[in-house]
C-alpha cells in the first residue's frame, strides 16, 4: 500500500494537467497518475511520416464500434495527454452555447452555468495557456474580462490575401486563437519558430502550450507533487456504503498497486474515464460508479467535423496556416434558420501526411503528384455541431474494453451548408479565378469514429442527479470525494475546439476542490 495523498488525478491532459497545476499552490499532497510516459522528443516529433504514415504516437488500444468491429482511437497516451498533439487552437465556446441552442436535428441543451459565470476562468487559462488574439474581430464572440494576454499570431502573405478578400466579399474573419510560446512576441519561454509542425504534432522545441509544458513539467520540482508515469489506472474501489471512493488501483510494469485520497479525480478523457467508471462497478453501483442514472457513457460527441483540401493554381507557401478563422455561419440567420457552425484553418498539408490519412486514396499517386498538390493547397477545418444523444454511447464489456457505440449522427445538413458555404466563400479569395484544375478541386474527408480528438459528454454535469453524472462542481452526485474533470463534462459540445473549456473547468473545479480542502 502506498502512501496517502490529499488528491489524485487520473490523467495530465487539458482537464488533469490544468487542475494539478490550480491545486499545486494550496500545498496539499497532489498524485498524478498518468497510463503514459512523457513523448519523447526526438527528430520523427516533426516527420509527417513517422507520425502519420507510422502512426508513432497513437496508442495501441483496440475499441469495438457498434457491430463490435475492432478499429485503433487516434488516442494519444503522453503526460499532457491529446494535447501534446493538438493545434493549440484556444477558443471559448460562445455566450450562446451555454444556452438552449435549436438545430436541425433537435436541441443543444443549456449548461447548468452561464458564459458569464465561465468568463473569469476562460480569462485565467487563456492567460496560463498563453493565448495569442485579437479583442473583438470575431463578432460572435463574448465579453471577456481581460483582454488576451498575446497579440494575434499574424498571417502569412497567401493567408492575408485570402483574408483581404473575405473581408472585401462583406465576411468576418477573424485571428485564430493561437496557444503557441512565439519567439517574435517576445513571450517567456518562447522557442517556437512559426514551424508547420504543430497541428497534429507534437512540439520538438516544447513552444506549444500543451498541457505536459504549461501544466504538468512546472510543478515536477515541488514537494507536494508526485507524478507517477506508466500507471494505467483499472479501478476505483468504494467504502461499503459507495460513498467514497478508498482506493485506485493501477496496473505498472505488470503489477498491481494501489493509491489511497481523500480526494479523486477522474481526468482520463471522455472515453477512458467512462470506461473507468464503468468498470469499477461493485455491489453499491452495479452499473458502474456514479451510475445510478445510467447516463454514463451516454451522450458522447466529437464534432461533425471535415478536413478540406481546396486548391489554386497560386502557390501556397504559409508555412504555419492556422491563423484564420470564420464564424459568420456559426448561428441561424435570415438566409438559413440552423446554426453551421465555424471554419478555420489546419496545419499546412503535405504529400506524406496525405499519404498517412488517405493510404488508399493515394497509394497510385506518384510522389511528384502529391508534392504539386500540396504546394497549391489550402487546408480547412469545418466544424458542425452535434448533438448529445443517449444512443451515442461508451459502453465496456466483460474484459473491460471500450465500445464505441456512435450510430446516430447529426445536423449533416448543416454540416453540407457549410461546406457548401466555404465553396461560396473561396469565390471571395482568388481561387475560382486562378483554379489549376477545370474546377475548384476540394478533397473532403469526413471524420471516421477513430478521430477521437474532440470527443466529449460521457459524464455530464447538471443539477439533476436523474439525467446527468456530476454536480455543478463536476463532483459525482452519487459520491462525496468522487470529480470527474476532463471534457466528459459537457452537457453539448458548441462548434469551437473543446480544449479550453476544459482547461478553464479544470482551474474553475480547482478553486472549488482547495475550498474544501483548506476549510
Ligand atoms: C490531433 C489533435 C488536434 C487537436 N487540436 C485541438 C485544437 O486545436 N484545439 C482544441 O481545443 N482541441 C484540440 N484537440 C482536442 C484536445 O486535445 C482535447 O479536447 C483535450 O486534450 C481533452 O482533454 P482531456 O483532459 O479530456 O483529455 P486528454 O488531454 O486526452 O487527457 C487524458 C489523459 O488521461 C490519460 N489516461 C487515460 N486513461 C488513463 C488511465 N486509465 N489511467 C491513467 N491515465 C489515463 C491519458 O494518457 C491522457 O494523458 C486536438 C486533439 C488532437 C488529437
């Protein structure tokens, strides 16, 4: 039996890492389990084949879809977890998201807290994650307290001009909200280098503000916390009542131990954690912890996104592309009653990662092709809402291993529009005129349910211990010392990338867990 801690985080991602680093300061004795060990930083962190045509940085898990075929999640396990690969791209959901919200295929249900009472903790991580932004470009953001702590990440000379003539065709665009440690900006710690090498990649200089940089590699010199990497954590044992969680037992190096906290939260992203709740099912919740409204598991989204690839016959020399965004069809107007949802910008493609994300599209493509292809491309990520439903579920079996259950997709229609939208809107750039193809050439790839990356719901917070999991605190209804903080707490998902609501919780819940530990 190992020694006692005053809290435990399960996981080091946007949710555990960002809630370690709230609790550090109170002194208490802080235990970060991780399943992962930290990435290695070695010269494939920047080779797109070694980390899309090999995959090296996907987990080796195998989860089961609804007819319980076999598929590999793109599941990163590293400290800092899916965002040692993310795109850093930090947006805060919109005032109207935390609201009821009518889509084509039905409701967005409202938050049981308000923008106004997530703005302070929005202001905080986006001064934590040094987020780079312009006030104000973006009309369909909300009011923020402070101002961002970094100005706007500029645009290259190819994406000024496409941004020029949105704005000249009466659109909106706006500076991408940019998590990146900027060497120009004159930001402590700033190593990066406007690199291609950050959307889907780990970073090699460690200048992206990823949850392992920012978060976790801080606090590694304080007594009061303990990182133990390699620890997989199995299950969650209860006091007899089920009203305690008493111990966490971890698989390390093949053996079993197990952690004892006043304190357990549970950060292992929507998936895991389900998975976790679920298989620590015992005499007092015997359809897993926390469970008695059978909604764990339930409601699990991960956006009804696509990757687009449009081409010119002008060269498209951006180096880091991820500095445009657009979000005049992120809700219903007088020329479409739905909400779309949000358009920006990827890391720039080229002709390896294609080859790793389309093996067979591309397998007759000689290399010359996709080298030519990728130098006139321009990459674009279209966001659509979707929405929770109870059928979209996590489910495990008797070994314990996850099934994804994801059968009912939603607002596809405005997901077309927007595509539809983005094709309307590239007549504004220059590139009808200057197509190298007879037409404008979009390669489209829909998200499979592998593309784990913004998934999210799972164990969702409310006031109603009949409909949802935790309590307005993300602590578990059923459970006195139970939270679950990573991004399985969104009751809905909005159409802006998920990490900084997440990391804003985590400082939000962190607050509340030092009240109760220092009263
Ligand atoms: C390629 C890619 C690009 C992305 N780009 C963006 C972006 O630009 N902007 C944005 O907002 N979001 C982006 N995301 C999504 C973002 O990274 C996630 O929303 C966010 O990291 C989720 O935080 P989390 O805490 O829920 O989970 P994670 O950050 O994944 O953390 C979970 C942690 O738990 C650990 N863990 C899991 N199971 C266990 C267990 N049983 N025991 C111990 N530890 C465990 C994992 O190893 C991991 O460290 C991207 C993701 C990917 C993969």
């Amino acid at each position: 039996m190992a020694e006692h801690y005053d809290v435990i985080i399960i996981g080091t991602g946007a949710g555990g890492g960002t809630l370690a680093h709230a609790l550090a300061g109170s002194g208490k004795r802080i235990l970060l389990l991780e399943r992962g060990g930290f990435l290695p930083r070695e010269i494939g962190n920047w080779a797109p084949e070694t980390v899309f045509v090999d995959g090296k940085y996907i987990s080796k898990d195998t989860w089961y879809d609804s007819d319980g075929k076999p598929f590999q999640p793109q599941s990163h396990y590293f400290v800092g977890g899916a965002t040692k690969m993310y795109g850093a791209a930090l947006y805060r959901l919109r005032p109207e998201d935390f609201g009821e919200l009518r889509h084509v295929d039905g409701i967005s249900p409202a938050w049981p807290l308000s923008y106004d009472d997530f703005e302070p903790w929005y202001s905080q991580a986006e001064q934590l994650y040094q987020v780079h932004g312009n006030d104000g470009e973006d009309p369909t953001e909300g009011h923020r307290s402070q101002p961002y702590p970094w100005p706007a990440v500029s645009h290259e000379p190819r994406i000024q001009e496409i941004s020029d003539g949105l704005a000249k065709g009466g659109y909106h665009p706006f500076h991408a909200a940019c998590g990146i440690m900027l060497n120009e900006a004159d930001q402590p710690n700033s190593a990066c280098i406007r690199c291609a090498w950050c959307d889907g990649y780990p970073c090699l200089v460690h200048a992206k503000s990823d949850a392992e940089v920012i978060a976790v590699r801080p606090l590694l010199g304080r007594d009061n916390v303990t990182l133990v990497t390699g620890a997989e954590v199995t299950k969650l044992e209860t006091d007899a009542a089920g009203r305690a969680v008493t111990g966490v037992v971890v698989s390390r190096d093949g053996e079993r131990e197990v952690y004892t906290g006043d304190i357990v939260a549970v950060c292992a992203s929507a998936a895991n954690s389900a998975k976790l709740l679920l298989n620590s099912a015992n005499d007092q919740h015997p359809n897993g912890l926390a469970n008695g409204s059978d909604q764990v598991g339930r409601n699990y989204m991960f956006h009804n996104s696509k990757a687009i690839v449009a081409l010119s016959k002008e060269r498209n020399d951006t180096v880091y592309q991820k500095t445009l965004a657009i979000n005049d069809f992120y809700f219903a107007s007088s020329d479409y009653q739905w909400p779309m949802g949000g358009i920006q910008m990827m890391g720039k493609s080229n002709a390896e990662a294609m080859r790793g994300e389309k093996p067979k599209l591309t397998m007759l493509s000689p290399e010359w092709t996709l080298t030519d292809v990728a130098k006139h491309a321009v990459d674009f990520w279209l966001t659509t809402e979707d929405l929770p439903l109870p059928e979209n579920r996590v489910t495990t079996d008797a070994d314990g291993n996850v099934h994804l259950s994801y059968t009912t997709y939603t607002n596809q229609a405005e997901a077309d529009r927007l595509y539809g939208e983005l094709k309307k809107i590239l007549n504004h750039t220059g590139m009808a005129e200057h197509h190298v193809l007879s037409k404008n050439f979009y390669a489209d790839m829909a998200m499979s349910i592998a593309a784990v990356a913004h998934q999210a719901g799972t164990c969702r917070f409310g006031t109603d211990p009949a409909t949802s999991v935790l309590d307005v605190n993300c602590k578990a209804h059923e459970l006195d010392n139970l939270y679950v903080v990573d991004t399985s707490f969104f009751p809905s998902i909005g159409a802006v990338n998920p990490a900084l609501t997440a990391m804003a919780n985590a400082l939000r819940v962190g607050e509340h867990i030092t009240g109760r530990l220092t009263t």
